[in-house]
C-alpha cells in the first residue's frame, strides 16, 4: 500500500507541477465556465418576476454551487485518449507496468489542485458582489456535497474514458461525447434547477446520470434538500459501475486491434 502511495503521489505531483506552469491558460479555461453566473441572472430576475418556488438568493447560491460543481467535474480525458490513440502515443504508455487509466487520473486530478486557489477567489469575489446570498452551510451538508462532487467526477471521467476507447475504431471518438453533452446540458440541471422541470422529464431525467453529476451536488452545497439522497448515491454507483463494464470491455478489444494494425 505504501508504494502504491507513493506512486500516486509522484503522478499526481507530476502533472500538478505540469499545470502550474501553464496556469495562465488554466486560470483562462476556468474563466472559461463562468456560464453558469449568466443562467444566473436570467432566473434570479424571473424568480423576481414569476414568483417561482426558489427566490433571487436561492438561484443565486445555487448556479455558484454549480460553478464550483463544474469546476472540480469538468473531465476531457475522451480528447486526450483520441490524440493518443490516434498519433501512437498510446504505444510507449502500454511498454510501462501501470495501466495509462491511471495516469489521465493522475492528470485530471493534479489539475483540480493546481485550479483550486482562483476558483476559492473567484468564490469570494462573488460573495463580495452577491452579499445577499452569503450564507453558512452546514458541515453535514459540506461533507455530503464534496463526496457528491467527488462521485460525480468519478462518473464523469469513466463515462468519457469508456467513450475514449473508441478511438480505436475511429478517429472522431468525441462525436459521441457531443451526443451525450446536448443531453448533460438539459438533464443535468446546469441550465436550470430540476425541480423547474415538468414533472415527467424530471422523473425521467431521474434515472440517468446528468442529474448526479451537477443537480445534486450542487443542491448539497448550496444548503438545498435531496429527496431519497442514499438512492442518489446508488444511482451514481450503478453509472458508474456500468461505464467501467463497458470501458474494460472496449479496451480489451481495442488493444488486440491496435496491436494488429501494428503498435
């Protein structure tokens, strides 16, 4: 267990260091996902206008809820195993003993460390213009949202590493990724809270994944309720569960293919 530790921690501080010295381009990739502050202005204004059941404070803790969501989530590990695949440098990766899983893990996560000081003065920054919707969350609700969080980064990145290995039978492994993104988009509660929804999408929406990989993180951390939470997390497991089938199915047969066309 103490050299598997270790390793870990060479990779993770690795890449870390990797992304340290490209900070302003991340620091301009987190910029990048600022969406969420302009969803928030549209149904802080309509909460104001439509009486809905969540007022301007509440849209306003729950769209920074999901920034941060995003932030800590946001996964692109299908692009890099495409290029990888594709240019052969998955070839040098399959000569050492660890499996490349771990080491676009590794990338992903050294990133998050390397993001997380502007994306916490970013947050002030917020507060300082929104004081209204300052608030102090419980330390259950904190402790629920980052496993929550940390869950639906798990899921994310396997669901994308699964749609990763069909590069091996095509270059344009991501196409499928943009499939999927249209349905993240509306189902996952990023354009707007779940309970907004008609009744029928939202039960639908219930039993895919979207919904756990940014409504209820974001609803933990912004102080809101999650019905039926222990099932949410079972949800989670079983997506994830299921990608993971499919993404070691996919690379079994992958690599036999990519061996044979010569790697």
């Amino acid at each position: 267990m103490l050299l598997i530790w270790r390793k870990i921690r060479t990779l993770v501080g690795v890449n870390y260091a990797v992304m340290l010295e490209y900070r302003a381009e991340l620091y301009l990739w987190a910029l990048a996902g600022i969406m969420p502050f302009f969803l928030m202005g549209l149904w802080m204004q309509a909460g104001r206008d439509a009486h809905l059941t969540r007022d301007p404070a509440s849209f306003a803790r729950y769209f920074l809820a999901v920034f941060l969501v995003r932030q800590f989530t946001i996964v692109w590990v299908v692009w890099e195993v495409e290029n990888d695949v594709v240019q052969g440098r998955l070839s040098p990766m399959l000569l050492q003993p660890m499996d490349p899983f771990w080491r676009y893990l590794a990338g992903h996560v050294g990133e998050r460390f390397a993001r997380t000081p502007f994306i916490l003065a970013l947050t002030v920054l917020f507060f300082l213009i929104y004081p209204q919707a300052r608030f102090v969350p419980a330390a259950s609700a904190l402790l629920l949202g980052a496993a929550a969080m940390l869950a639906a980064f798990a899921l994310r990145f396997v669901m994308q590493y699964a749609f990763g290995m069909l590069a091996f039978w095509t270059e344009r492994a991501n196409a499928i990724e943009d499939l999927f993104f249209m349905l993240y988009l509306f189902l996952s509660g990023f354009l707007a809270p779940l309970e907004l929804f008609p009744a029928a999408v939202r039960d639908f929406a219930l039993w895919t994944p979207f919904p756990y990989m940014v409504y209820v993180p974001a609803q933990l951390l912004s102080g809101g309720d999650v019905p039926n939470l222990g099932r949410a997390f079972l949800i989670m497991a079983v997506w994830t569960g299921i990608f993971l089938l499919i993404y070691r199915a996919l690379w079994r047969r992958g690599l036999r293919r990519y061996s044979a066309m010569g790697a």
